[in-house]
C-alpha cells in the first residue's frame, strides 16, 4: 500500500481496496487549506501496465490544463474498457476517495479522456452528472444513448477530421442532435488531425481553458 500523496507532484498510487491504480498531479498551489478544482482524464486503448494512465497525464492532461490549478487523477482501467459497470463503480469509489482526502472543490471538477478514454467520457459523464461540472470527450465515440441523454453539464467535445480510427462524423451526428435539443455543446474539429497525433490535442484541450473557467463560475453562482 501507498502512502498518501500530499505534497506537490506527480505520484503513483493505488487505493487498497480495490487495488485500483492511478496517477495524481498536486500543484504547487496546492496546502489543504482551500477548495482546489479536479480533472479526471481516461486514458486511451492499450495494454494497461502499472500506472497507465500516467501517460496521458504527462503528456496530455497537465500540459494542457496545468493554469487551472487542479489536481489531475489519471485512473488505470481494470475491467477492458471505461463503459461498463465495473469502471463506473471504480471511478465513483475514486472519486468518493479523493473527496475524502483532499480539499476537492465539488462544484468546479472536469471529466475527460482521449480515444478509448474519450468514449467513457462520454459513458460516466452521462451516468453521474451530479459528480462533474463538465465533460471533454476526446477523439472517441459517443454512447449509443448520448443524444438521449438528459444532459444537465454542459460538454465540450474535440475531434480530428481526419481521424482514421474513430472517424468524426459520428460525433459530429451526436452533437448536431444534442444542439437541437437546446444542449450546451462546443463542438473543435482539428483539421489535419489523424488519431495518434495525441500531441496536437494539447493546445485544442489548452483552448478549452476559458470555457471551463465560465462553466464553473456559473455553477457556483447557481449553488449561492
């Protein structure tokens, strides 16, 4: 078993009773005494080594969204894939975890994740709207259900035209019929942009910044 991390940085640990691996970044902001936003990033296809989801943390997740001030948790996937049951229960023990001992702003907090990641963002964000102020899906599917969802978090979902994997056009589909039905949707379509160019996902997730900003300002002067 771990010790928990508390001081800044990027630390490996797992959560005994699950034996449930992750990755967290705690910024030098950081001290305990104030409320501090969370990012919850999933991580893309793979074999799922020990702390998997560091890489997309590393690479993805903080270089993008390190001006937030967050703490980032990059979970490992244990159940093959983020839309089933199994990951549904471990990210909400996750998450119920992190609450417990960390000063987690619950009003300003983000779900994300790219490729395989990407369609469980879509999944749990769904599924647990009262958990995340908001969800970034990344380069990945929406959910068979995902436009009839009652979406109650506003989403902001990014996708590369030429995506030779998970082609857009599925999401481009989603997105025009959760528009129609008065969701708040934002929809960036990188062009030039194949699917393993994860790099380029960082200054489009960067841009992402602001809105994220107004979406928790506007939820926390609804919660006054």
């Amino acid at each position: 078993m771990t010790a928990l991390a508390r001081g800044a940085g990027v630390h490996e640990q797992i959560l005994a009773q699950r034996d449930q691996r992750y990755t967290i970044a705690i910024p030098n902001s950081y001290t305990g005494s104030d409320a501090t936003p969370l990012i919850v990033v999933l991580h893309w296809g793979g074999i799922v080594t020990p702390f998997y989801g560091k890489s997309i943390l590393a690479y993805l997740a903080k270089p993008a969204l390190r001006e937030l001030d967050a703490i980032i948790v990059a979970p490992d996937c244990q159940h093959g894939d983020w839309t089933n049951p199994q990951s549904e229960s471990d990210i909400n023990a996750l998450l119920e975890h992190l609450r417990d001992n960390y000063n987690i702003a619950a009003n300003k907090t983000v779900l994300t994740g790219y490729s395989k990641g990407g369609m469980g963002t879509w999944y749990l964000a769904a599924r647990n709207q009262t958990r995340f102020a908001a969800a970034i899906p990344m380069a990945g599917y929406p959910q068979p259900d995902s436009a009839d969802v009652g979406w109650e978090i506003p989403l902001y979902a990014i996708h590369g035209r030429q995506d030779e994997i998970v082609p857009f056009e599925q999401t481009a589909q989603v997105v025009d019929q959760l528009r129609e039905k008065g969701v708040a949707i934002e929809f960036v379509l990188l062009d030039g942009v194949t699917h393993y160019e994860t790099d380029r996902f960082v200054q489009p997730l960067r841009a992402a910044v602001p809105w994220i900003r107004k979406v928790w300002a506007k939820k926390q002067m609804m919660e006054k």
